[in-house]
C-alpha cells in the first residue's frame, strides 16, 4: 500500500526527491531546542516545494503521542550486542503535521518521558539508529537521500556504508546537519560491540580522539555535511570541542545553510499561543497588551523596558552571566529596566536565578522549567531579547523576537552574528556586542535604554526588523539543490 502511494507519487511528481529525516527531535511531537524546530519545519517546506519528505524519530512517551491516531506500518528484530529487541514502527494516519511522521518504538528503552538525560542514552540512541536502518533495508524502493540530525543520527551514513548486513544501502547519499558541535555522543571502544558486525578495516570511520565519536563518524561517512550559518561553519575550523582538525580536513564536502523560521508557527498576526495578535500596523498597542499580561503575571513594571532571556541554561548560552548581568545592571546603570528569564538546565545556575527573586523590586522574575506557551508571550510582550551566547550554530530565539517586534541583544558571533546587524550601522536594526563578558552586555542594555527613550528611532527599528524575511523558503532550495546534486 505504502508502495503504491509512493509509485503514484513519482509518477505525478518526476522530479521530486523522496528525502528521509532521521532526528532525536521534532516539533510539535518533541522539542528541547532548535533542532526540534528545523526538523518540524523543514520536510513541511520540502513537502510544499513537491518532494517526499519523512520523519522518523523515537518514540517517546509524549502528549503528541497520546493525542493522536497512528497505523504500525512495519515491525522488526534487531540487536544491540547481546541485547536482543523488537522494534516497532508507528506512522501518524492523518500526515497532520504535512509530511510524513514516522516514530519507532522500542519497549523499555526509548518510550520515556524526557528526550535526553538517561544514564543509557548511548544504549537509546545506538539502538534507534540501528533499528531506522534496519527498516531501511527492508524498503522495497530506496529513498533519494538519507539526511541524519546531530550525532543522535551520526551513526546512520558509517552503518549504511560499512556494517555487512545493511551495505547494500551504501549508495544511498546521506546528509548531515549539524545543529549544534558541542554534543557528540562519545563511546567507549567497550560499546562497539553495539553496533551490527562492520568492516574492521574502516574502524578509523568511528573514532575521534581514541573514542567512539557517532558526530565525527557522521562528518566522515556522509556524502555532504551542513551546518546551521555559514558563520558557524568557519568557527568549527578554530573552535569544535575538538573536531577543529576534522572540520578542516572535511571543508570540501560542508556548506552552511542558514536555518529559516516555521511562519506557521510563528507568526504575532495567528500565534494560537497569545492572545492579543498583531501585526506591524498593530504592533505598538499589540505588544503593549502582551507586554501588560507579562508584568501582571511576574510582578513587573510595565513602564520600564523589559529585558528577557529565553533558552538553556547552560555555559554555551553564557546563561552562567545571567545574575551578574541582571545586578550590574541594575547597579550600573540604575534600575530602569526589568528583567524576566525562562530557561531550564545547569542546577547551579537555576539556583542563583531563583535565589534573584528575593532582590526583585518589581523589575526580575524568572520561571524555571520548559514553556512553549510562555516563550511565545514572551516573544510578543517583551522590548529586547538578551543573547550573549558563546557559541550560537544559527539560533533561532533572535529571528522569532524580530518577527515579533523585539530587539535582539547579540554576541556576534555564529548565525548571531549572519542575522542581526548592529543599529549603529546603516540599516541596523539590533545591538551587537563582542565578547561573552558581563561588562559587554551591560554595555548593551545600556544602549538598549536609550533606544527604548528614542521613540522615533525605537519604533523605526521594530517595524524595520519585522519586515526581514527569515523564512524557509530561501534556505529549503539550497537544501534541495544539495539533494540534487546527490543524485
Ligand atoms: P538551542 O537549540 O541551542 O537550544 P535555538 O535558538 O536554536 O537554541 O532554539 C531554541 C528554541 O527552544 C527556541 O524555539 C526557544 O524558544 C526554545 N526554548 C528554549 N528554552 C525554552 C524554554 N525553557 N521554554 C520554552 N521554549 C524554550
């Protein structure tokens, strides 16, 4: 049946690709960051430019899993060492998300609540890859390309190449994008034995730094590898936690391609997240009404600018400087300006920033924890968006605030530094700022103050950044280009 629908599909389509998208994550079904918005927004473009695209992804015990309707269309066994297991693949009846939603399920092993975080993620991980190609192999047609996300996926191209039982897919093209570098899935030598009997001969295709690296692997097995800006694509040669000489080395077959915005989604005129749409006609008295729902909610100020944060809290966010940068500015500069953060991550800092709510003079709150709904309010409500990251691969936290009328603050740096150009320069619209250092960013509320007082020139900003076009389709041609040239 399945087939069929494909057969039928190409011959109404002869130049369409049929694409397979591998991803730990992928919005609205599972989202930590912005590789479950890429991977949620992505194949929905490719769908709408005529090609086939499929997700799969693992099946987590999520509300998106409860509330919908699904048909198993495929159940197999495999092995992960001596583990033996069934696997199970589920796809979603309607296509609701607009492409098609594959989710594999493997009893005791990935149907959890959390995408991450479990002491035997290698075992989860390594076992959903194995079992995506083992379905793989059982296709009756092949797919144009395998496109693998982030090292959850990086073990994808090595299998399809080099392990025995699958290399009849090996001319399958793979893609590989990386979302973020940091994170590379590193395993003992002990745990090759995970992985389906391969060619002992291309060992050196697994490893990095004397360990299994499923990141490096995916960087030298695929066909071609993207990474989320060109900014960050250059920064990977100097500054990878470790794979610099790789990156290097692999120049020849990586490309940088911006990541686009879902306007499904995030758009201020239909956000079924906020109340009080607007557009850029509206968006004075609209962000006014968000802005107003936000100060009631945490106790702030409504005259004074409000500052957010939005993201992980972690080191690579600079998310670390958070309580500095709130009292230094406060000290600084005075306490004209709010402050409220949404974020979840390192418990260190949790503590400090929850600790922060006693010294609040209605102008900090924070919210510990993960809120899609609260993150669009935010967007909507808020004056300026704080993002002193010290590493950003594309971020997509500035490019929603700038559909939504607030101003990005920004380390220049990855895909901060491809988006946002500085107000001082012509036709600026942001605050760009050099280093990830608390002096840095106080420097820039600062800025962000008197911009706030310069009404003309506020506004001027706001409606201007609205107006930019960040959406898929530019980005989902070159991603289609890049198929094509697979072929
Ligand atoms: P990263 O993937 O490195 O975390 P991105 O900027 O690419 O960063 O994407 C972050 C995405 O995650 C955005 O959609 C942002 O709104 C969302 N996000 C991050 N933390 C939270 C949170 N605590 N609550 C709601 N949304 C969040």
């Amino acid at each position: 049946m399945e087939t069929l629908a494909i057969l039928k599909y190409q011959l109404l389509n002869p130049f369409s690709m049929e694409i397979l998208h591998v991803s730990a994550e992928c919005y609205p079904v599972a989202k930590a960051g912005g590789l479950g918005d890429v991977v949620g927004a992505l194949p929905k473009y490719l769908q709408d430019a005529g090609h086939d695209a499929k997700v799969v992804m693992p099946m987590y015990r999520t509300k998106f899993l409860l509330a919908n309707e699904w048909d198993a269309v495929h159940k197999g066994a495999t092995n992960l060492g001596d583990y033996f297991f069934d696997y199970t693949i589920i796809k979603e009846k309607t296509d609701k998300l607009g492409f098609g939603l594959y989710l594999v399920d493997i009893n005791g092993l990935l149907d959890r609540e959390k995408i991450y975080g479990y002491d035997d993620d290698a075992q989860r991980f390594t076992a959903f890859q194995i079992a995506v190609v083992d379905w793989l192999s059982s296709w009756e047609h092949r797919p144009d390309a395998v496109h693998v996300h982030d090292y959850h996926a990086g073990l994808i191209p090595f299998m399809m190449q080099y392990c025995y039982r699958y290399n009849h897919l090996a001319s399958i093209p793979t893609v590989m994008t990386i979302h973020n570098a940091q994170y590379q899935g590193w395993m003992g030598w002990e745990k090759s034995t995970y992985l389906p009997p391969y060619d002992q001969w291309k060992t050196g295709m697994l490893e990095w730094q004397k360990a299994i690296n499923p990141l490096a692997s995916g960087i030298k097995c695929a066909s071609k590898v993207t990474t989320v800006s060109n900014s960050y694509l250059e920064e990977l040669k100097y500054m990878s936690n470790g794979l610099e000489a790789l990156f290097e080395y692999e120049k020849g077959k990586c490309v940088g391609i911006l990541n686009g915005i879902d306007a499904d989604v995030w758009d201020p005129s239909k956000d079924k997240y906020i109340k009080d749409d607007f557009s850029i006609e509206t968006v004075e008295e609209g962000k006014a009404k968000n802005k107003a729902r936000l100060c009631e909610t945490f106790g702030l100020d409504m005259h004074k600018p409000l500052f957010v944060f939005i993201g992980r809290l972690v080191g690579e966010k600079a998310a670390d400087l958070l309580p500095a940068i709130v009292g230094d500015s406060f000290y600084y500069i005075g306490r004209r300006m709010n402050f409220l953060i949404l974020g979840s991550g390192e418990p260190d800092i949790e503590g400090r920033l929850n600790g922060m709510n006693a010294l609040s003079q209605n102008d900090y709150s924070c919210y510990i924890g993960y809120n899609e709904a609260l993150s669009h309010l935010m967007y909507a409500g808020a004056d300026f968006l704080l993002m002193p990251s010290r590493v950003e691969p594309c971020g997509l936290n500035q490019m929603y605030a700038m559909r939504y009328g607030t101003v990005p603050l920004v380390r220049n740096t990855g895909g901060l530094r491809d988006t946002v150009k500085d107000i001082g320069e012509k036709d600026g619209y942001g605050l760009v700022f050099s280093n990830a250092v608390v002096g840095d960013v106080c420097n820039a509320v600062w800025r962000a103050c008197d911009l706030y007082n310069n009404k003309k020139q506020f506004d001027k900003a706001r409606t201007y950044m609205m107006q930019l076009d960040f959406s898929w389709e530019s980005s989902v041609q070159k991603y289609i280009d890049l198929y094509k040239s697979l072929q």
